[in-house]
C-alpha cells in the first residue's frame, strides 16, 4: 500500500513538475534506456528519436503461485510428521514404565496418597491394586520449556494471546515476505526492470502479493471444512484447530487482496489522468513504462482520458470483478467480526455464505489461476457439505424439559445408521468392548430443530454430548440404537425458541444431528486421555461442564464394567463454577444416576466387583444468588456436613465428596492445593471455561511447578466458541 502511495505521490510529482525526458541516444544498456521516473508528458516531434534498444519489461511471473504452495506443503509436511511419530523422538517422551499387574501406581495408592480424603482412602483399602497397563512417560525438559512457552498464553484487550500462534504468524509472514521480495535478492528479468523503474518495482511487489492472495483464499476454504476425510489424513481433524488459521488465512489473503487493488486503481487513476493525452505512438516508444494497453487508447490512437472513477473500477471485466471481489472481502471481513457474530449469528453466516461464493464466481472470472485453486478446494468444500447433508438423521425426542432456569435437557435416540458411511473411523477399542459408548467422551454434535433439511445444514448448532445410553442390547454396535442427552443453555433466538417449546410435547421440534465432532473424533490416543492418567482435574465454568458430564460417563463406565479398572484413574476433582445455583442440581442428580445404575451393573456381575473406583471431589462455586441450590436431600447431607467457614460448606455421598463455595474460585490455590495432594503424579486436565480462566488454569499446569521431570499435566481446552 505505502508502494502505492509513494508511486502514485512521486509520479504526479513528475506530471507536472518534471517535462519528459527522452532516453538519450548515448543510453547504451537496457537498464538506462528508460527514465527512472514515469514519463508522462507529450514527446517533442522534433527530437530524433533513436529506436529503443530492447527495452527492459516487465513479465508475467507466476513462480509465487507455484512456489508458495509447494514451500507451504513442505513445511506442513514436516510439522506433521513431526507431531504424528513424535513418540519415536526419543528426547521428546521417554517411557519410563510399562508394567502389568501390580502396577507401581496401585501398589503405591495405600501410602502414597497420605493426603488424600476419607472416602477414596477407604476406596483404596478395600480394592485390590487394579491390573492395568502404565505408560507413564518422562518428558525430556526441553520439550517441558517448549511447551510451556510455545502454549503460553496472556490476554490484552479481552483477547487471549498464544506466543506459539504469534511465533507461527512471524514465520508465515516471513514466508510471505521472502515470497514477495525474492526477485530482488536473487535477480532476474523483472528484478531488472524494477531496477530501471519505480512502476515495474510496485507492479512487480502488488502481483507477487496478489498470487499469494490466490493461495491464501484457497487455504481459508480449505480450513472452513468439518468433515474431510482428507483432511483428518493430515491432521486436521478439529475444527477447535483449523478454525483460528482459517481466521488467520483469510486475513492474510484480504490484506493481499487490498494491496493488489490499491495498486491497481492508483495506477488506472494514474494512467487515466494524464496531463495531456499520449498518443499510442509514444506509450510504444517509451516502452511498456505505465503498462499501457492497446485497449486504453481510443481508434485514432489516442489515450482515452477523461475517465471518471466509476469508469476506473469497472471499465473492463478484470477491474470490474476486482471491484466486486474487494467489496464481498469487506462485507465477509466486517459480517464476521465478532460483535456482529455475537449478536447477530444468522448476519455472520449469511454474508459468509454469499460473499464467499461472490468471491469464488468473480475470482474465477479475474484471473486463471483461481480457477485452478479453486477447483481443487470447492470439490473438497462441495463433499463436506455433501457428506454433512447425508450425515444429518433426524432424531426422535424422548425428553425436551426446562431442568432449571434457561436451561433444557434434551434427549433424542440416536437410530443405527443406515450404512457403513456413518462415522468415517473405526470405533475405539473401548467402544467396541463396552458399548455403552459408542461416541466418544467430549465430542459435541450439530443439532438443528428448523424441519427442513437444507435449513438445517445452514443453520445448525453445536452441543455437547454430556451422555450417550444404550437402548438395546445389539449384536453389534453398528446397529445400536442410542439416547443421547444434551443440557442446553438459553443464548440466542435457536435456543430460546427450544427453550418455549419444552415441557409440551405437542410443540416439540424434529432434531436433526450430523456427525460427532471434536478432538476425540479420529484420534483414538486422545480419546482416551482421561482413562489414562491416575488424576483427573475437569474445570467448568456455567454450561461448560457439558463436555465433562461425558467423560465422567466415559470413566464411570469403563470402571464398572470391568471392575478391576481399564482406567487408571483413581482421584477425580470437578471444579465448577456457576452464576445460578439452581443449574447444579439437574447435573448433581444425572451424575449420581450413572453412578448408581454403574455400581448396579457391576453388583449384578459374577466377579461382585464394586462400582465406580475412583474417588470424586466436586468443588462448586456459586457467584450469585444461592437461595435454591441444594435440595433437600442435599441439606440434609448439609446437616451432618462440617462447616468450612461462613461461605463454604461439605457433604459427602459415597464416592463423592462435595464442597459448595459462595463466590469465584481463586484457580492459582485450588490448583495448587491439588497438586501438593497428587505431587508427582501425572494429570489430565480438562478445561472448558471463560477465556480467562483457561488462560489462567493452562499457563499454571505447564508451568515448570506442575509439570516436571516426575509429573506432567497434560492439558486439554474445550472452547464453545468454532
Ligand atoms: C463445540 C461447542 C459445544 C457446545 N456445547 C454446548 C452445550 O453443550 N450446551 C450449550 O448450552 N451450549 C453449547 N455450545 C454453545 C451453543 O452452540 C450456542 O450457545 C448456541 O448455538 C446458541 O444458539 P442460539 O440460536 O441460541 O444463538 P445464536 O444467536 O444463533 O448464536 C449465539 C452464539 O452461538 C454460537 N453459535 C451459534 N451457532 C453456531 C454454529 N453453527 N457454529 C458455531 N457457533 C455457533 C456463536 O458463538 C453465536 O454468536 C457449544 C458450542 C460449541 C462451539
């Protein structure tokens, strides 16, 4: 842009001030042989004009557009494999055990949890060690320092800040620049001309931009897809992961595309205003200097002037859809800011979905090589909608009640589906062996309530599965049929309206669900992150414990199906904050449920083992008012309960233990206070809360007091925000 402004401003400069030079007849090379300013006045007939030799000019070059992608492609190539096969890096994770029955960590449960509650004490006295394989590996402490500064996170402004996202951003806009600037560090033809002059210089950089634009666009849509299986090949299997890049692409491309724009209407402008027409005689002998076409002169080969603004963004088909392509970016850059999306969700998405296509119909029409990069991602984009469209099954509603204030509970059964195209992976192995959890903890699905199928693929809306029940005992699992429940938060017009229906069964909506989604979608390892560590720490806050009401399914149920413990937990802590203290009952009751019918399960089984082994410690934080939330049963635990100071009280109910708190938890403590309870023991961490608090809780569990040579917590942030 400063390119632009500068060329334009010292042009008009020599439009007036300076009178046309004409290349000398001394001028020998090609480098002297045009002026190093634009010539723009009317050449003197009387000069002897000498034929130009071989002027320098300027050529299309397209190695950017060719360049680009493919150092693109390399580089991701490296950081996939780099992260696919990183456990054969020894430096990375070293294991330090693998062992079967009796495991260190259960041999060590009795005296190695000294501090531990009365409840999992006793738990653990009455258990046998459980047999159960241990990976527990030791990061090596490079890789601790990387992670802990590449994921650091700190907020300015209300937005949260990665470094790693800001040190990948310098590399890319170093991958841009050497892209842009490459001619003039290693030469070549039109390197050369800009050398002679200033114009080739700002055409050479504005075109250069432009063919990363193109690439960068192609990117963007690449990274807007949910469901390709080509890009879960790659890695790409989480929107919580594509979408911020897609952000960040398409911000790179639109900064691109302006440039090119710019630079493009400053030159016609330029070329439009001349002082004095030119003949076409003298824009041929000063060379291409101002990339005067043949088109621009009029039939007796004169420079058309006079030309208005209007005629300078549309005056032939590439300005014009140029013009227009500017103008969708703008509306698609302005329709997605966050105010607007915040407020008006429905505006984002439909001046996403029309500048979007106005862009690909008129890029297509600007210039070649759209359409080559084009094609390519819209047939991907084309077959992600097309598979998200043929993924959608309508869902019969069992349950659709208000369970506390502005919040439903929603439960739809789930039919087989109708082919083997359904879920795109093979399910888990510990899918396959329980049953009971086909989908995977943690996975969130797109549910619409409109009626219409095409409605529903435009305006969908993600929820969590906070629990997936089994309604038949099915041969296989392919053809079993599931009650999925969903808790629904009151927000925006979709939800209030489901909110009006509930609890009147004729006003109920049809649901349509599409595919599972989320990190557990394809990448069985993370799957079952939770199972895998000895201590599990859930942060919530509001509706965010949706995702972790799944997990602590997940955990219940691997526990009590086999009794001797497929997990290693054995110390789980729920930190929960909530606004209302009426929306903890609903979730209290529906944990404490699959609790019971898992201990029932495994009572009824021969080996009589007992229920759920782990030991559960619910911190609950309540922020405003506090009037209703406990129940009955609940005080009546409170009557037996200690006090813990004015705000803060305790019950204990089997393997739980509750303590309910008045006010916002001070996460640095709590945090703190757990990891002096589980010192050198490994944890999953899973948050799922306001940015500030993820920032706050991320940063503590990779900083080097929590994660160390003997412990590691391994974090995973659940954001309700794609
Ligand atoms: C992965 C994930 C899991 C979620 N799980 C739950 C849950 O278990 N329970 C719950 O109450 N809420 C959950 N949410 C939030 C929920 O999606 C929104 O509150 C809901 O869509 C609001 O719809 P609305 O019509 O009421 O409001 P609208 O005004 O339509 O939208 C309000 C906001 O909701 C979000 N939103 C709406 N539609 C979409 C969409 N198609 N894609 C992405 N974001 C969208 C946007 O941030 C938007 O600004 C989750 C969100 C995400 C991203």
């Amino acid at each position: 842009m400063w390119y632009s402004v500068q060329w334009v401003f010292s042009s008009s400069y020599t439009d007036t001030m300076a009178p046309a030079t004409v290349p000398s007849s001394s001028s020998s090379t090609p480098s002297t042989a045009l002026p190093s300013t634009p010539i723009t006045a009317t050449v003197d007939p009387n000069d002897t004009i000498p034929p130009p030799s071989k002027p320098v000019r300027y050529e299309r070059d397209y190695t950017t557009l060719v360049g680009y992608p493919i150092s693109f492609l390399i580089i991701y190539s490296i950081y996939f494999i780099f992260i696919r096969y990183r456990r054969f890096f020894p430096d990375v994770a070293i294991p330090v055990a693998t062992t079967t029955t009796p495991s260190p960590m259960s041999s060590n449960s009795s005296n190695g949890y000294t501090q531990q509650e009365e409840g999992s004490k006793q738990l653990d006295q009455q258990q046998p060690p459980p047999s159960m394989d241990i990976n527990k590996r030791q990061h090596s402490t490079i890789y601790l320092i990387l992670r802990r500064w590449w994921h650091y996170e700190f907020r300015c402004f209300d937005n949260t800040f990665r470094l790693g996202t800001y040190m990948t951003l310098l590399a890319l806009s170093g991958l841009h620049s050497l892209f842009i600037f490459w001619p003039f560090f290693w030469g070549n033809n039109n390197a050369a001309a800009a050398d002679t002059n200033p114009f080739f210089r700002h055409q050479l950089i504005s075109n250069r931009i432009a063919q990363l634009a193109v690439v960068d666009m192609a990117v963007v849509v690449g990274l807007s897809v949910h469901t390709s299986i080509l890009w879960r090949l790659i890695g790409l299997h989480n929107s919580s992961m594509t979408l911020p890049w897609h952000r960040w692409f398409a911000r790179f491309s639109v900064f691109g595309v302006v440039y090119h724009g710019c630079f493009q209407w400053t030159k016609h402008y330029y070329r439009h205003h001349l002082a004095e027409p030119l003949h076409q005689l003298d824009a041929l002998l000063l060379g291409n200097a101002k990339d005067i076409d043949v088109a621009d002169f009029d039939q007796s080969g004169m420079l058309l002037s006079s030309v208005t603004w209007w005629d300078l963004l549309v005056s032939n088909p590439r300005y014009l859809t140029g013009t227009c392509m500017v103008l969708c970016l703008l509306v698609l850059f302005l329709g997605s800011h966050p105010l607007v999306r915040e407020k008006w969700y429905g505006v984002f998405r439909a001046t996403h979905v029309v500048s979007f296509l106005s862009v690909v119909v008129m890029g297509m029409w600007h210039h070649w090589a759209f359409v080559v990069f084009y094609v390519a991602v819209i047939g991907v984009w084309l077959v992600d909608i097309i598979a998200r469209w043929r993924s959608m099954r309508v869902a019969p509603v069992v349950t659709l009640e208000v369970v506390a204030d502005q919040v439903i509970k929603l439960q739809v059964v789930l039919e087989p589906p109708r082919r083997s195209s359904c879920r795109c992976r093979q399910p888990s192995q510990h899918s396959r062996q329980t049953r009971e959890l086909p989908l995977l903890p943690g996975q969130y699905v797109f549910c619409s309530f409109s009626g219409t199928k095409w409605k529903d693929l435009l305006w969908s809306h993600p929820f969590s599965i906070s629990r997936v029940d089994s309604l038949e005992n099915s041969p296989t699992e392919s053809s079993e049929k599931r009650m999925l429940t969903f808790f629904i938060k009151v927000y925006g017009k979709q939800t209030k309206a489901l909110y009006n229906k509930a609890n009147i069964k004729e006003n109920w909506p049809t649901v349509r669900l599409g595919s599972p989604l989320g990190h557990a979608a394809n990448n069985c390892h993370w799957t079952d992150i939770y199972g895998l560590y000895p201590v599990v720490v859930l942060v919530a806050e509001g509706i965010g414990i949706t995702p972790w009401m799944s997990v602590l399914h997940s955990l219940i149920m691997m526990n009590s199906i086999n009794g001797n413990g497929r997990t290693t937990v054995k110390h789980l802590n729920i930190i929960w904050t909530v606004r209302d203290g009426n929306m903890i009952k609903p979730f209290i009751n529906d944990i404490e449920e699959m609790m019971s019918t898992a201990t029932t399960a495994t009572n009824s089984n021969e080996n009589g083992d007992n229920g759920s082994a782990f030991h559960i410690d619910w911190h609950i934080y309540v922020t405003g008012s506090t009037a209703s939330h406990l129940d009955e049963e609940q005080q009546s635990g409170m009557a037996s309960s200690t006090t813990m100071g004015s705000n803060t009280s305790q019950r204990h109910d089997r393997n739980c233990h509750y303590q309910y708190h008045q006010g916002r938890p001070n996460y640095t403590s709590l945090l703190e206070s757990i990891r002096l309870k589980h010192d050198d023991k490994d944890v999953a961490l899973g948050i799922c809360a306001h940015e500030e608090s993820a920032t706050v809780c991320g940063n503590l569990a990779r900083s080097a007091r929590f994660s160390h040579a003997n412990a590691y917590w391994n974090v995973r942030l659940e954001r309700f925000d794609l």
